[in-house]
C-alpha cells in the first residue's frame, strides 16, 4: 500500500492541489476541511481522497480529530498543514481565541504535537507548514489574541512568525519540519473581501500568481525526499535562512501549550 498523507486544508488551494498529486500517486489522502462544499469539491474532482470534517478553529475538535486519525492511520508518512483563513476583521471562537491564532496556531501545534506517534512510525515522515515563513511576522506577546489592536495582516503575519517559532521548538531527529512559503499562488485568495477589493485581489491574483499545479511539485519533492535537517525553511523552492531564537521558540511553545490546555472542554 502507497503513503498516509494527511492535510489539513486539502478542500481548496494548493491543499487539494496536493490531494490531487498523491491520491494520483496511488496513496492514501485524508484531506481535512471544515466545509461541506469543500468536502464536495474534494469527492467531486479527487474521489480516492477521504474527506474529514473538523472546524480545526476549535481546540477540541482538533483534538478529536487526533485522536481519530491516531486510531485509524498507525503510520501516517507527511502531515500537510494549510488549513488557513485570512479574517478582515477580528472573530473571536467559541473558545475565546482570536480566530487566526486559533486556526494558523494552536491548530498547528496540536496537529503536528498530537501525531508525534503515528508520524513515528513512518520510515520518513515529514511536517510541511505551508505559511508565511521569512516575511519577518512578530509576536505580539503582550497581546497574543490582539483584543486591542486588530488587523488582518497583523494577525496573518504572527501566524507566520508563531509557525517558525513552532518548528524550532518541534525539533525531531526522526519527523522533518519543514516550513514552506508558497509566497503567491491562485487560490482563494479573494474570497474573504468584501467588493470592490475582492475583485482587485481576484484581478491581481490572476494576473501575478502561480497556478496551484505550479505550486505543488517543489512541495511534493520535499515530502518525496525530507530533507536531512530537523527544521528548514523555504520561499518557494529556494531554501532560506531564520532568524529564530531558540529561547524565544521555547518561550512561545510553552505559551502554547498552557493556552492549549486550558481550553480542554
Ligand atoms: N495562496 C498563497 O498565495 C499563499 C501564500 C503564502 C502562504 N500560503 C499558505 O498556504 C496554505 C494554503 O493556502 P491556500 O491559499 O491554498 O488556501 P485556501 O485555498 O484558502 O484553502 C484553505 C483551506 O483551509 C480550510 N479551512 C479554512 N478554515 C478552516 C477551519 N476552521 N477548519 C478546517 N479547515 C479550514 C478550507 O476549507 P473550508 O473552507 O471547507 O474550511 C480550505 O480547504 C495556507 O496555510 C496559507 O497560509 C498561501
């Protein structure tokens, strides 16, 4: 039998550009979303791929679903994560995270944290984080769900920065990270404005970024073929350099996982 893949946000995008590639390829695709249009597209245009529901904004579902693909998958080969959604304005979850944080963060890290097991059991495994690596996001750490001053790109842009600060902190000899910045890619970039500025996204989008089948080999070659390093970082194809401060990545973790886990319901 082929490879698991596992991906979050492989209903759309460059996930399902992904889902697409390896179900071709004869392995086994779960591809997570928390749509059902976007489980429709996903049966109607990659009908070997399986389709899970989760609202991976929530703390607990994405606990659930660890726990779920724990028992079904024993070896799971690459964990895909690129479930995003960018926010105009401020959405608080039910669990009371700013939303962004919620999916682009916490999300990441229960994912990557909860299938340590599994992904061990692979003979070579891999983490691709598809994210805003090396556009030099900050953290907000006196606001970290920026009650006070929300905007969309501030809350994109910690993302980015929590998810290289995530990736040191992951540090596996056995399990690769990789960060990825697909940098701009066609995808359904738009969909989140509001007219007129959807339409300027969409016109820019088509004019300047890559088509998804454009995007999506240099990602599958580095889960082909992890690279040797615990933790590296991409702009495209293009290896890059982080300025990452391993205490502040130990800082962040913790951070994480004390909110993570006040939040068990
Ligand atoms: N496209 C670019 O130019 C670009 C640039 C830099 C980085 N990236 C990164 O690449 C990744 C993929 O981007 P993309 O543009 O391909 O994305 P996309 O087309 O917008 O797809 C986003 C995916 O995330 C899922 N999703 C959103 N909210 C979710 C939730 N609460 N729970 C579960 N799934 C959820 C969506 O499915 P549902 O709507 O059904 O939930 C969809 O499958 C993202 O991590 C993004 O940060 C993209």
């Amino acid at each position: 039998m082929g490879r698991t893949i596992v991906i979050t946000g492989g209903t759309s995008g460059i996930g399902l550009g992904l889902a697409r590639h390896y179900a071709q390829a004869g392995d086994q695709v779960v591809a997570v979303g928390s749509s059902e249009a976007g489980g429709r597209r996903l049966r109607e245009e990659v009908p070997q791929a399986h389709f899970v529901r989760s609202d991976l904004s929530s703390v607990n579902q994405t606990r659930d679903l660890v726990e779920r693909l724990s028992a079904e998958y024993p070896a799971i080969d690459a964990l895909v994560l690129a479930a995003f959604r960018f926010n105009p304005s401020r959405i608080r979850t039910d669990e009371g995270f700013e939303h962004t944080f919620a999916l682009y963060v916490l999300n990441r890290w229960l994912m990557a944290e909860g299938l340590r097991e599994p992904m061990g059991k692979a003979p070579a495994p891999v983490i691709v984080n598809l994210c805003g690596a090396g556009q030099g996001g900050r953290i907000h750490w006196d606001d970290l769900q920026l009650e006070a001053n929300y905007r969309g790109a501030t809350a994109t842009m910690q993302g980015a920065k929590a998810s290289e600060l995530l990736g040191m902190a992951y540090a596996d000899e056995r399990v690769k990270y990789v960060l990825y910045n697909p940098v701009f890619v066609a995808t359904s970039l738009h969909e989140p404005f509001k007219q007129p500025l959807r339409g300027v996204v969409r016109a820019v989008s088509a004019l300047f970024a890559q088509p998804v089948a454009k995007a999506v080999p240099p990602i599958a070659a580095l889960i082909d073929r992890p690279p040797a390093e615990p933790l590296t970082a991409w702009k495209k194809s293009k290896p890059i350099d982080l300025a990452v401060d391993a205490k502040q990545a130990r800082r962040f973790e913790q951070t994480v996982r004390e909110l993570a886990s006040a939040s068990t319901g």
